[in-house]
C-alpha cells in the first residue's frame, strides 16, 4: 500500500487516483501525523444489466427454441 504525502497528493493527484483504483487503497499523511486513507467506490451495477444485440429472429422462434429446450 503507497503512502502519500498531503504534499505529494496534491501534486500527483491523478497518479494517486490511479493508484488508489489499482491496488483498492492508497493513505494520505498529513504533517501532523494524522492519515487518510482513499479507496475507489465500488460501482453497482446488475447481473442483468448487459448490452442488448441486434439478431434478425422473431419471437416466435425464441419461443419454439425455449420450448425445445425444456423438452430435453
């Protein structure tokens, strides 16, 4: 885990951030001794959220494939 200047944050603020993302924790020490520590937000997202595709088949055929599926 890197530890950081307040100095040095500042400065680097980008490289920090990205730190922070890579390794989830990064502390920041202030002069008079007190830390911080920066951690990435976790984004929530669902399972099911996932990107639709184009496909030239009609819902009639998804129905007959669901179907034949089950039947096995």
């Amino acid at each position: 885990m890197q530890v950081y200047t307040y100095s040095e944050a500042r400065q680097k603020l980008a490289s920090v951030l990205e730190q922070a993302e890579n390794t989830g924790k990064v502390l920041i020490r202030r002069k008079d001794g007190h830390t911080f520590a920066l951690t990435p937000e976790k984004t929530v997202s669902s399972p099911l959220d996932v990107p639709s595709i184009k496909a030239a088949i009609t819902t009639q055929e998804i129905v007959n494939i669901v179907r034949n599926g089950r039947e096995r």
